[in-house]
C-alpha cells in the first residue's frame, strides 16, 4: 500500500540504448484517477452547514419562501472572496437562514453524502452546529433528526459510514453550550461527540473546561479547532485543559517546535484543511502551505474540505491541488489516507475494512 511512490512498475534500469529497450511503463503515481478512482479516505473535518452548495441555497430559499439578498447564482458566488474567519463566518452563518425543516437538512446531508462518495469519501465524522441553528428559532429536534435520518441510511446508500459530532460556537457563552449539550443528552441524540468551532481568537480553550468535561463524562469523543487562526498555546491548551483525542487544523503548531515534538510522540491527529486555510488567508498560497513541512516534521496528519462550498473544493479536489500546486507525492497522499482512517472513531472492525480497501485500491 505504502510502497507505490516513484518505485512500483517502473522496472528494471532501461537500458540507454533506446532502440531495443520496451516502452516506458508509467509509474503508478502517473496512472489516471479514472483507473483506479479516488483514493479511499475518512473524512474528520466537515462542517455539514458548510456543504450547502449555492444552487442549494437557492432551492432551498424558494421552497422555504426566503427572499435572499442575491439577486442571482453570480452575485451569491461573487462573495465567496473572504479575507479571514470572521469574513466567511459571516456569510456561512447568513446562509443557514434557508435551512428551515427537517426535509431541508435532510436534503443537505444527502448532497454532501452524494457527493463526498464521488471523492472516495468511505466514513465521515459530520460537525453540525445546533447553537447557530437554535438562535435562529429552529428546533433542536428539526436540525438532529433532518441530518440523522439521512446518516442511518447512508452506510447503506452511499457507502460511507457517518458519526455525527455537536460542534459548540467559542464566540458564545460556555453556559449556552452546556446547556445545549444537556438537551442533546435528554433527547438522547445519536451524537459520537462534541467539537469547538467558530471564532477562535479571543476564545480559547480555557473557557470551556466545563463543557468538555461535562461531555468526557457523558461517554462522548472530543475535539477542537485550535491553531487555524490562534496561536500554539490554544493547541496546547485544548490537548491539557479540555483533553480533545483530536485537534482541528492545528497548522500553527509549526510555530512551536517542543509542540510539534509533543503531537509527533502522541500522535495525536492533526485534521488540516489545505483549500480552506487558503481561502481564509491563514496562510497566503497552497505553495507555502505547512503541510509538507508537517509531514517531514512526522505529524499525524490527514486531509479535509472543512467547508467545501465555500472553500473551492471537496476532499478529492484538496488532494488533486495538493499534487498539482505543491507536488505532493502520491506516497503521502496514501499515507494520510491510512493516517485519517485511523485517527477515525471508527470501530477497530471499520478502520480495518477500510485501511484493507486503501490496500488494494491501486494507490
Ligand atoms: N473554522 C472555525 N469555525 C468554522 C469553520 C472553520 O474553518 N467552518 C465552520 N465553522
Ligand atoms: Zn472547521
């Protein structure tokens, strides 16, 4: 599985003398896509809100009688130019207002799973955001029950088998989360854990102690965002302080080597978004992207779309740009396809049906 890159089915040395030696075999990092499909991957790191695609936004809008800002596609596509976190923020949030009904959730769900199967997608760990949904008079109920009713069956129907995860917005209060996390445990959610999302500078860590813990308690998995937008510290302090099993981007670990030696020795899972980090200007091209950097450093690191109707791609397109742009190796490529299966709360019995799949998928 490992051992494709640049080495399998190039041969022995040709001989120089051109006329008797057999045509060149491509390696199988040259073989197309279309041969052997996508590469096999779990995806850790996808915001469900951040799925709805703008034609879906508009379908959406006229089913539900919503009057959008935009008068059209072009004029809702031309804000997709974001300068930070806050900028997309914005407009994610601002959008969410044509998600009324469980049907609408439903819908979207259905339309990331659809697609997330093209791109080789075989499990998927969802955040959904109940607080945004909540502020804005929909039901909790409404927003579970519309994405989880399209997870019962997705195993089944698009062959990727789907956790769902709480995320918390860090620009609220701790007191709203918990509050919103014991309602999720009263109505006995179907929910595999909590995560951290929204703003993060000026909301660190430390200010959800309670919430995490209060989650560790109830049995539930934990992660975070930390170091996309804030610095190292907030890394080290969603690891010490609210014992996260996996950090969210985590890129501006690079800025701190005793951290990095710290992550490489736990191996602790590292979910980084390349097209995001782009389109949000944390880092300035996907040439001067940590990644490569993150991975000769020995890092746990795996590949995510984050929000991939707003960020210009889905899994398979940050793994196709990440070869593209910055050359990275198809060795890698499958190594962080290896490392997000098993960085997954998964079953032991899925990770190994899916790392036997990446085995034997011609990658
Ligand atoms: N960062 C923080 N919060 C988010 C993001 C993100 O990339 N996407 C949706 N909420
Ligand atoms: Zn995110």
């Amino acid at each position: 599985m490992e051992t494709n890159d640049g080495v399998a089915a190039t041969g022995d040395a040709a001989p120089d003398n051109a006329e008797t030696s057999t045509p060149e075999i491509p390696a199988f990092a040259e073989v197309p896509e279309e041969v052997h499909g996508p590469l096999p991957v779990a995806e850790l790191h996808l915001h469900i809100e951040g799925t709805l695609e703008p034609e879906l936004i508009f379908a959406l809008a006229e089913r539900n009688g919503i009057q959008l800002p935009y008068a059209d596609l072009d004029e809702l596509r031309s804000r997709y130019e974001f300068t930070d976190l806050q900028s997309f923020l914005d407009l994610y949030y601002a959008n969410m207002a044509v998600l009324r009904t469980e049907q609408d959730f439903a819908d979207m769900t259905r339309a990331y799973l659809s697609r997330a199967a093209l791109a080789g997608v075989r499990h998927a760990e969802i955040m959904l955001d109940p607080q945004a949904h909540l502020s804005r008079g929909v039901a909790l109920e409404t927003c579970v029950n519309g994405v989880a009713s399209v997870l019962a069956v997705s195993e089944q129907e698009f062959g990727i088998s789907t956790l769902l995860i709480a995320a918390f917005l860090r620009d609220l209060s701790e007191d709203s989360a918990l509050e919103v996390l014991e309602q999720l445990l009263a109505m006995n959610a179907q929910i595999a854990g909590i995560g951290l999302d929204s703003a993060e500078v000026g909301h660190p860590p430390a200010k959800f102690q309670r919430l995490f813990s209060r989650a560790k308690d109830a049995g539930l998995h934990r992660i975070a965002h930390a170091g996309e937008e804030g610095p190292p510290s907030y890394i080290i302090d969603a690891l010490d302080l609210l014992a996260v099993e996996r950090i969210d981007h985590g890129i501006r670990c690079m800025e701190d080597p005793e951290l990095v030696e710290r992550l490489v020795h736990a191996l602790t899972p590292l979910t980084v978004c390349p097209l995001s980090n782009v389109r949000l200007r944390a880092v300035d091209t996907l040439a001067e992207h940590p990644l490569p950097a993150m991975l000769a450093a020995g890092l746990n690191v795996s590949v995510n779309s984050d929000d991939p109707a707003y960020f210009g791609g889905y899994v398979d397109d940050n793994f196709a740009q990440l070869k593209s742009v910055i050359g990275l190796s198809e060795f890698d490529c499958v190594r962080m396809a290896a490392n997000s299966i098993r960085s997954s709360f998964a079953s032991e019995e899925r990770k190994t049906e899916m790392l036997a799949e990446l085995a034997s998928s011609g990658h």
